[in-house]
C-alpha cells in the first residue's frame, strides 16, 4: 500500500511536480524528489492568565505544491474546541470573525497566522496554557494529509525568538499575509 | 473643447477630489472616533473585592482605563501585560495613577473570575465587572463600541474597542492609547497628567 502511494506520488511529481504529497510532519522519510505539500515552521502560543477562557495559537504554513489547500480545521489534546479565526483592527475595535469555511494557503504561497490576524482559537481551556509545555495539535487540510506540530508557549505578551519585536511594540502591526475563505 | 478648457477642467476635478479627500480623511476618522469632550460619566461598578466602584473613586488620580472581557484570545492579555511592563517602567511615579480593567462580559465575567485572570498583572490594575446595565451605561459613556460574536455551539466572543483611555485628575477624558502603545510615549504623556512640581 505505501509503495504503491509512493509510486504513485512519483509519477504525479514526474508529471506535474507535486499535486498531493504525502507529510505526518513526525517521521516520516521523503524520497528523493518528494516534498511536503505543507510545511508548518514557529508553531507558538502565548501563556494564559489563569481562568482565561480563550487562547490564540500562531503558525506559518507554506503550500510547496502546485495546487492551493485550505486549512479547514485542528484538533488538540487540551480542549474538544478549536476555531480557526481572525480578527482586525477597525480604527480602534478589535473585530473578531470565525472563519467556518478554513483559511487558503495558495499554491507556493506561506500563510502566517499572527497576533492582530489569523489565529487558531482554543477554546474552553480547562486549565491554563503554561509557559514550557507545549501543545500539540493535528492540523487538518481539504486536499494534504493531517499534520502533527507542537506550539511552544512563551510568557504572556511575549513573541517566539526570532519574531523580533516585544509585545506591545510593533509585531501586533503586521501586514495582513492571511487569504480568507469564506 | 478647446485644450486649455480640457485643462482647466482636469484641474477643477483634482481639487474637488482632494477636497473630497481631506473631507473624508477628516470627518470619516471624526466618525470612528468620538470628540474626546463627548467621552466619560457616571458608572458604578464592583471590583474584586466585592466593592462598588464608580466615576467620583477615581478624582484626584489620572487613570488608565481599558474594557476587555477574560475570553479573549490575544488583546486583552497582551494589552494588560504591556500596561503591568508601562507600571514598572513608571516606578516610583506608578501609584499616582489608577489603573482598570473593565470587563464587557457581563454575563460570563464577575468579581471571581476576573480576580483569577488579574492575578498574573501587576497587582495595581483592578479588576472591574457590572451587570448588563451597568456595563452598557459605562460603555456607552465612553463610546466604547462592542459586540457579541457568536460561534460554534452557541458560543460567543466579543469585538470590542481596544483602545486604553486616558482620564486626567478631574476624571475627563484628555485622550486615548492605541492598541500596542508605546511605552516612553506613554510615559511621557502620563508625567503631563500629574500636577506639576
Ligand atoms: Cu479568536
């Protein structure tokens, strides 16, 4: 069955490079010429306060193939509710929108998912989200198979290394990278 | 028509455009955004402890005021962090303001639980909650604008202003801090609040 999936996939990615790769994001071995239509980088969270209700997970998901995908939903350990949703600034209103029909990562494209944008949203947190034990979640698309990532936790308000910015300086005004589906 | 009446007419739609323009930059922001003098009032609300709370408890301290709600994913936490980073940045100036955390979440949001989420801030900004009454009086006070948001299984979340006003001694409104302010300008504006030396 797998090598008939592989062989498969490399007459797919013979004729037209990659339209449906096969990634678990865990450990699994590419072939030579095989790519992960997905790929998942800086999966994070913040901490939250204890009691807080809700938290807003962060992600970069690049499509490598040549076919767009939708992330169309994620499952987690810590809670039976995640969303995916947005929210924006309106002059000075934080508007938040759930996204029922997923988010598009465009063939070739990356999708951020950011503090001030996209996020996934946890919900019905049972206890609080620390800082030092991550969470992981299974992140599901229409067309690529799921794909396991652990969001790291840093403090409240803070961002991963490398993000650059403090909380409460400029990384809450990125560009919006986000394509909505609707 | 003649050349020069094609320029002088090309010339007569850029001004009324640019005009249209400034109109809109002007009074369309003028909208979204409330005269200052138009913000403020009475309200009473409890805080943590179970005490009542209202407009007249906070004269004689300039006061930093934000409205959230302890569901929120990302402002309002991220928001109270950077106002318990602006208090220590204060130091020995912080105790001369007030600082509160209103929540619009009337119905999920009482005394208890915001003492909880308060808990991990510095210990100076309070906690504020009310019924529903109370929180519309107070939001409409302050033109505070939100919104139920209603998601899977009956579930809500809320838009809301996310700005953190700024009350002078008096208790007026003299201005507000954008989400993810900056904490020298902050700084700089808070010293001007406090009665001068
Ligand atoms: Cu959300």
């Amino acid at each position: 069955m797998l090598m008939l999936r592989s062989a498969l996939l490399s007459t797919l990615l013979l004729m037209s490079s990659a339209l449906y790769a096969h990634h678990d994001g865990t450990h699994h071995e590419l072939s030579d010429g095989e790519a992960p239509a997905i790929e998942v980088t800086q999966p994070w969270i913040r901490a939250t306060p204890p009691g807080a209700g809700a938290g807003g997970g962060f992600i970069t998901l690049t499509n490598h193939g040549n076919a767009d995908d939708t992330l169309i939903g994620a499952t987690t350990s810590i809670t039976d509710r995640v969303e995916l949703h947005t929210m924006e600034m309106d002059g000075d209103v934080m508007r938040m929108a759930p996204l029922p029909g997923g988010i598009e990562i465009p063939a070739g494209e990356s999708v951020t998912l950011a503090p001030g944008g996209l996020h996934l949203m946890f919900m019905e947190l049972a206890s609080p989200i620390v800082e030092g034990q991550p969470i992981p979640i299974t992140l599901e698309f229409q067309y690529a198979e799921s794909i396991e990532a652990e969001l790291q936790v840093v403090p409240v308000g803070a961002s991963p290394e490398g993000e650059g910015a403090h909380a409460g300086h400029h990384e809450e005004h990125h560009e919006e990278h986000g394509h909505m589906a609707h | 028509m003649q050349r020069r009446d094609v320029a002088l007419l090309s010339i007569g739609s850029l001004v009324l455009l640019l005009t249209l323009a400034v109109f809109f930059a002007v009074f369309g922001r003028q909208a979204a955004n409330p005269p200052l003098a138009e913000m403020g009032g009475q309200f009473q609300l409890v805080d943590t402890e179970g005490s009542v709370v209202t407009q007249d408890d906070l004269v004689g301290k300039p006061t930093l005021l934000f409205f959230g709600f302890t569901y929120c994913p990302d402002v309002c936490p991220t928001t109270l962090f950077n106002l318990t980073r602006l208090i220590q940045q204060l130091g020995n100036q912080a105790d001369q303001f007030n600082y509160l955390f209103v929540s619009l979440d009337w119905e999920r949001d009482g005394p208890e639980q915001l003492a909880r989420y308060i808990s991990v801030f510095d210990e100076r900004i309070r906690g504020l909650s009310g019924n529903e009454a109370q929180i519309n009086a107070i939001a409409d006070a302050y033109r505070v604008q939100y919104e139920r948001v209603p998601m899977e299984q009956g579930d809500y979340t809320i838009s809301h202003t996310a700005a953190t006003y700024l009350l002078d001694r008096e208790g007026s409104v003299v201005g507000t801090l954008a989400y993810g302010f900056d904490l020298d300008e902050t700084q700089a504006s808070l010293e001007q609040l406090l009665p001068s030396s």
